[in-house]
C-alpha cells in the first residue's frame, strides 16, 4: 500500500480499522455511525443531517453509478468522512457524469475503503456509536484515539445554524397554498414533494422567530429534518411552540422533535441510531406497516407526552416513537422520512395529508 493512500479510522474506545484513502487526503472527526441502504449514496452524501457524523455503509460495493447533478439532497454534501468496503473502480450510469471519488475529492471530504464495514457495524450496535478520527497523516494509534475522545461529537451541539440557509428564499412562487419551511437541514425532496402537490415552499432559516412566519401569511409550516440534538436547538423549540394552535403544522424527523419538546416532550440518545431505507413502520391507527427511511440518532420518549397527543406509529425494530398527532390542533409528525431519496416511498401520502390539514379536511 502506497503510505500517501494508507488511512486509518480510529473509535473513541480504541478500536483500529485500517483502509484505502479515497478522495481528499485529511484527517476529520465526527460520530461514526452506519447506513443500511444498498443505494442513494448520493442522497445519503448530501443529506444535511449528517452533518457532524462519519457514515459507513453497509452494502459491500459504493460508487457503481457514479454522481450526477440530479440526484442531490442539498447544494453539497455534509458528511464529515465516508466509510465502504469496497469503492467501485468505475461508474456507469447514463445519467452519471462523475465518480465517488472525484466528487469527495471536489468537496475535500475523505473516504476510506478497504474497511471491514461488518465488523465495524456489528462493533457499533454491541457498543453504541461513537466518536472517531479518519486519518492519513497519523500513525500514532494512542495520538487518534484522544483526537477521537475529544472531538465534539452531537451531544448538546447546536449542528442546525452550520446546515440552515443565512436567508430565506422561494423554492417555488406559485400554488395554491402558501407553505414555510422552516429549514433546520432540509432535503430538497421535501420542497419538491410539497411543489408537486400545489404548494408556493418559502424556505426560512432554523432561527426565524413565529411573528416573522405569520406575517408571511402561510397556510402552513413545516418544520424539516437536520443534524444533531434536538435540546441543542431551543430557538426552534420556542418558534414552533409559539406556532401551535395558530395554523396547520407538519414536522419530520428533527421537526417531529422539535414539535414534540413544544408540546412538553423529551428527547434520548439512541443507542446506535436508526440510518436506512428498510425500517418497519406500524400505523397504530389503521394497522398497516410502511417500510420508511430514517436518519436519526436522537428519540423522543413516548412517556414524556402529554395525555392531548396521540401516538401514531411506532418502529418495529425497537418500539420507539415514530409519529404523532394532536387530538384538538391541526398538527402532526413523523420521525421517518416520508420524502424518501433514497428508500421506499409508502409513506409519501403524508404529504397529501397535510395538504388536506390545510384544505381543513381532515383533523391532524
């Protein structure tokens, strides 16, 4: 192995993966965590929640189609390092027109192959995830560990003001109702579900106070996914709070947080985190199971709800809280990601219910 393209990844408790630097040549800290999607590396890539955090992938072979300018998430891509088992020397796709490799490269984001991605994996749901160190300028293993320990982690970070716009913009002027975006990280699959749909999207930034929202007139808000610990961000917590009651109000994942510590919730560390397209996702209501994305590190705990908020679905994988509503107010939210890009789109029909919470159809 040639020593300008050795790399290795370092966790916290000391553990040692040695691999194939590919991309940019750095070091970079953040929480390891992994994805359990056999596609949309792309999408994962430029996920703004993943800001913060080192993603390995689980499926042994990434980079086979290559990057194209169709299939971002965000205007670049977040994740601090990328871990696989093995890069795909060529890409071919019709609609490709880079490699994985170039594209990280472009961004200075390194990745490392070569990794036994199962063992890391299994190694991360016996011990929980955690922080580590990516590097290809240090050998010292005692040197990386401390890096490790001592980088920031999510825990307490307030992750949402790097990820959220510096001011708001339309993402589309016309349709028949006015929604607000409150951008905490949002993908862009959630502006372009909510556009086909009819909707004028105004995207506005996380810190944008509840007056500043209703003098835009919405006829809606939703409040999107992003990085890192919900507690973290008690500005959106207030926004949403002084929102409920006022005009229908949707939230995912992050935003299903947030809208939960409005009403009164709290929020726990998972112990590895749910990230993939093959989560089981159970309607309490009607009984019916969607298969969901979901890209989140942090809970919401059932028992800290108040008696006026209605369970709505619940993961099958572990029985944590996956969506609510409230009983009286025009208000919802799921912890999965409905929008999918990538993974399964069951659950897509949310959208199409918030609409109708709008229309004043259906309660929440």
């Amino acid at each position: 192995m040639k020593a300008n393209n050795r790399a290795l990844l370092v966790l916290e408790d000391g553990k040692v993966f040695e691999g194939r630097a590919f991309g940019a040549r750095k070091e970079t800290t953040g929480e390891v965590v992994f994805n359990t999607s056999m596609m949309g590396y792309q999408e994962i890539l430029t996920d703004p929640s993943y800001k913060g955090q080192i993603v390995t992938m689980t499926y042994p072979l990434i980079g086979n189609y290559g990057i194209n300018p169709d299939d971002f998430e965000s205007s670049k891509p977040w994740v601090e390092g990328f871990v696989v088992r093995e890069k795909s020397r060529i890409f071919s796709n019709w609609r490709g027109e880079k490699s994985l490799e170039e594209f990280l490269e472009e961004y200075n984001i390194i990745g490392i192959e070569g990794v036994d991605t199962r063992a890391l994996t299994r190694h991360i749901r016996l011990q929980g995830a955690m922080k580590g160190v990516i590097s290809t300028c240090e050998n010292d293993i005692k040197v990386l560990t401390e890096k490790a320990r001592s980088c920031p982690g999510v825990v307490g970070v307030d992750l949402v003001k790097e990820v959220t716009c510096q001011e708001g913009y339309w993402w589309k002027k016309e349709g028949n109702y006015r929604v607000v975006v409150v951008d905490c990280g949002v993908k862009y699959n959630i502006l372009r579900e909510l556009s086909s749909l009819g909707c004028q999207v105004w995207v506005t930034p996380a810190d944008t106070d509840a007056d500043s929202i209703l003098r835009l007139n919405p006829d809606g808000v939703v409040f999107s996914n992003g990085p890192g610990d919900p507690a973290a961000i008690p500005y959106v917590v207030q926004t949403a709070k002084n929102l409920i009651g006022k005009l229908p109000i949707f939230g995912i994942c992050l935003g299903h947080q947030v809208i939960s510590q409005a009403l009164g919730g709290k929020t726990y560390k998972l112990k590895f985190g749910h990230h993939g397209g093959n989560h089981p996702v159970k309607d309490t209501r009607t009984g019916k199971i969607a298969i969901t994305v979901q890209n989140h590190g942090f809970c919401v705990d059932v028992n800290s709800l108040p008696p006026e908020v209605e369970i709505t679905h619940i993961n099958l994988y572990d029985n944590t809280l996956e969506g609510i509503r409230h009983h009286e107010l025009p208000l919802f939210s799921v912890q999965f990601h409905p929008e999918a890009s990538p993974g399964p789109h069951d659950a897509k029909y949310l959208f199409k219910h918030f609409i109708e919470l709008m229309e004043g159809k259906t309660d929440a």
